[in-house]
C-alpha cells in the first residue's frame, strides 16, 4: 500500500531484504502469465 501523504510504499518498510530473481535471459512459453502480485494478481491466480 502506498501512503498517499508521502509517496513511500508502505512494504519496504517491512523486509529486511528484498528477493532477488535472476534475469531472464532466454524465450520461455506458459499457458498462463500473471503479472503483478497486488490483490487483483492474487485473485487471478487462485481462480
């Protein structure tokens, strides 16, 4: 969540480290790709 009065993202604030993901360096292919993790993300990927 953003807080509005500051413009800082709230979750930074929770983690001591941020995960790290190598990069894609290759084409991949998937039956489904959801992007984003925020609630719609979620929902999306649970139905």
């Amino acid at each position: 969540m953003m807080n509005l009065q500051s413009g800082n993202y709230y979750w930074e604030t929770t983690m001591d480290e941020f995960p790290a993901f190598p990069v894609l360096d290759k084409d991949i292919s998937c039956d489904v790709l959801i992007i984003g993790g925020g609630s719609s993300g979620a929902q999306c990927a649970h139905l």
